[in-house]
C-alpha cells in the first residue's frame, strides 16, 4: 500500500512553564504562526489586560505570552455565565463539562483567595473585575485536565470530535486490546488534517505533529513535546496503553460565538493582527 504522511508544518514548539504542558501543547496544536485568527485572538487578550511586576517575564517570549494569554481566557470563561451555557446546550458531553471546568479551577486555586478583585455580581454576564495576578501565575503554571482544554479550544472555536468508541466518556482515541484499534486508526486518519490534537499519557500532555499511514495503519505517530528545550519532533508509539488523542475541529457557529466572548472580556481595537510568526 501506499505510504502518506499527514504533516501540520506550521507548528513550532513551545516550551511549558512549570507543570503547564497543556497550556503549551495547546498553543501548539493551535498554531497561531499559521493562524491569523488566532494569533490575533492571543495578542488581543494580552494588550487588553494590564500586567503587574509579578506576571511582566512571561511577556519576554511568544510561547509565554500565548500560556498566558491561554489562562486568562480560561478564567475569565468559566465565570461566564453566558458563554458555559452556551456550550453546555450543545451536547451533554459539554454540559458536563462546564460544570466540571469550574469546580476544577476553584479546586486549584489556594482556598485562601479569591479569584477576583471584587465579587462578581449575583447574576453576573460581563464583568470585567481584573483576576489578582497572583491567581493568574499559580493557574497558569498548573496542569490542566482534558476538561479544562476542552474549555479552551472551545474559546479558541474548536470543538471536540468524539470517538464513537470510547468508553469512559472523555471522548478521546484510545488504541490499546481492549479496543477495535482498526477503527481507531481510520477515525485517527480521517480526521488528522482537520484537527488540533493533543495527547496526554497520564501526566503529561503533547501536541500531535505528524502522522504517517498506509490507509488503515497507523505507521508512526510524531509529537512536540513541551517538556523539551529542544523543537525536534518526537515519535510516539500509538497505542501506548491509556494513552488519549484528543481531536478539536473548528466550528463556524463557535467561532462567531467565541468572538462575542473574546470581544466582551478582551476589547481591542483592531490591533493584535499577526505578528512576524517568530516563537522565540
């Protein structure tokens, strides 16, 4: 059979600060270099919000930046009313989430503080309080959970593609002997192009780069890893037992509704356009 590679060439690597590598991977697997919408989406959110002493290093590179950039979008999301609900009405897989997103969020944040500087209104939809930028560096360094990175590709208007043949209701691509791996590796070959991917092992999470294939297998399965100082790629092997592919495809209609979010939380005025694509 015929040997394809499927290659998302504009993807450069991201480098994880503290236990963020779903932040990072995230970033990756968006590729705002190739992506005007999104790179203006992170330069928006970051010249709309003003930084303290505390958070201003994170601005000296792009990968940074864009971690940041993620974080906040993802706080401010989860204490919208509007928008969650939005999303929950989708599917219940997005109305489970929702619910999960914000639970997890206040489980990660030290009980001692508040996430905001004034308390949100009782019926709360577009409050602008600023996050205290010690909330911010603590979230922003943690690991995030499938449900939170669902959150934020759906910020970013992606939605999560599900496979038919999970089981344990996250939705991901799991190719192990408990599973026909035949149909994982077609759906994991139809969808490759169209989607933002990303793997997560147990406690680590890894942007999918390239995938080489014969038309049903799976030949090999490469990654970026933010947990490297180096960009190189680095091949995975596909069906490492419990192991997750996460597939995000983006939607037109989530797309204009993520739009209104962005522009209530982040309003800039036409600026935030591509920069030069450096990620240094």
């Amino acid at each position: 059979m015929e040997v394809k590679v499927l290659d998302k060439k504009g993807m450069q690597h991201v480098r994880q600060v503290g236990a963020s590598c779903g932040l990072a991977s995230a970033v990756m697997a968006l590729q705002p270099w190739t992506n005007p919408r999104v790179n203006a989406t992170f330069e928006a959110i970051m010249n709309a919000y003003s930084l303290g002493t505390r958070l201003r290093r994170w601005l000296n590179k792009n990968s940074t930046r864009y971690q940041l950039a993620a974080a906040l979008a993802l706080l401010h999301a989860i204490r919208d009313v509007e928008f969650m609900e939005y999303l929950a009405s989708r599917d219940d897989f997005y109305n489970a989430i929702c619910a999960v997103a914000k639970a997890e969020a206040g489980a990660r944040i030290r009980p001692n503080k508040t996430i905001w500087k004034k308390e949100p209104k009782p019926h709360w939809k577009g409050d602008t309080a600023p996050i205290k930028p010690a909330i911010i560096n603590d979230y922003a360094r943690s690991m995030k959970t499938n449900v939170e990175l669902s959150l934020l590709m759906a910020i970013f208007g992606r939605y999560l593609i599900p496979w038919d043949g999970c089981k344990d209701g996250t939705g991901a691509v799991v190719m192990n002997r408990d599973v026909e791996v035949g149909d994982a590796q077609g759906f994991f070959i139809k969808h490759f192009d169209q989607s933002a991917i990303l793997f997560n092992g147990g406690f680590h999470w890894v942007a999918v780069k390239r995938l080489v294939h014969d038309g049903t297998t799976l030949l090999s399965v490469s990654c970026k890893d933010p947990a490297f100082f180096h960009g190189r790629e680095v091949e995975m092997h596909p069906c490492k037992r419990g192991g997750r592919f996460y597939f995000f495809r983006e939607d037109a209609s989530l797309v204009k509704r993520s739009k209104g979010f962005l522009g209530l939380h982040f309003p800039h005025d036409g600026a935030g356009e591509p920069q030069d694509g450096s990620c240094t």
